[in-house]
C-alpha cells in the first residue's frame, strides 16, 4: 500500500521545533497500518528536518547554539548574500542536517525511541510556511 499526503506547516521561528505531532495527523491512516516506512520530506533548502530527543527544552537551544556558531551570519567569505545575511548560512545549516528521514511504522504507530521527536529546524530568521511531503509504504491492518 501506498499513501502520500502533503502537509503546510505553519511559519515558525528560527530555532528547533518538534512536529511529530504535524506528522502524525498529517498520515491519519497511520493507525490502521500494520508495518512499513513512513519517509518524510521537506521541499525547503533553508529549513530542514532532524531527529532528536524530545523531553528537554534546553536540547533545542543547545542546538541552536551550537548552528549559529558553527555556521555565523557574518562571515566574510559569503558570496551568496542576495537574499539576505541569513541565507547562505540556512544552506549551509539545511545541508548539515537533513531533508528527509526515514521512519519504520509498527502496529500502527512510528517506532520513534522512548526520547526521540521529529523536528523541523527553521533556519532563517524571518518564519516561513514549510511543506512537507509524507510518504508510507507498507501493509494494511494494526
């Protein structure tokens, strides 16, 4: 069996923000699937998708941190400046992360880990609507 749906996210803000909860009523057939893979898929390359834990806050920030260090806004070698002092770095960032992950399904649920979320990581200052494509293949029947 094959299901695809697309879904809008809402505009967000820079930073790290979990939509597992975007994700799941975005496949509502979910709960009636017996096994497969559910691959999700962002049609951004300023944002992008990562998997983490999903309990603490400070993981969030942490993350955010650490990208706006590793990868600063005002580092004299940009070129690709157009568009603004934050995107040549949201590339970079995008590229480090993911535009898609992978996620089996069992018994009609994802088998995330006990701490692990979905995440979409927006990484330019100003928020924009992200699509995201849902894609699950696999059999029928929780």
């Amino acid at each position: 069996m094959w299901i695809q749906r697309e879904i809008t996210l809402r505009p967000r803000p820079r930073g790290f923000h979990l939509i597992t909860r975007d994700v799941l009523e975005g496949v509502p057939e979910l709960g009636g699937l017996r096994a497969g893979l559910l691959h999700v898929f962002i049609r951004h390359t300023s944002a992008s998708l990562t998997l983490n834990e999903n309990a603490s806050p400070d993981v969030r920030d942490d993350f955010e941190s650490w990208f706006n260090e590793a990868v600063p806004e005002d580092a004299r070698y940009w070129t690709h400046t157009i568009e603004g002092p934050d995107d040549m770095p949201a590339h970079i960032k995008s590229a480090l992360t993911a535009t898609s992950l992978s996620i089996p399904v069992k018994a009609g649920r994802m088998l995330l880990g006990t701490w692990q979320g979905i995440y979409l990581v927006e990484h330019r200052d100003r928020p924009h609507r992200r699509e995201v494509v849902l894609h699950y293949l696999g059999t029928l029947g929780g």
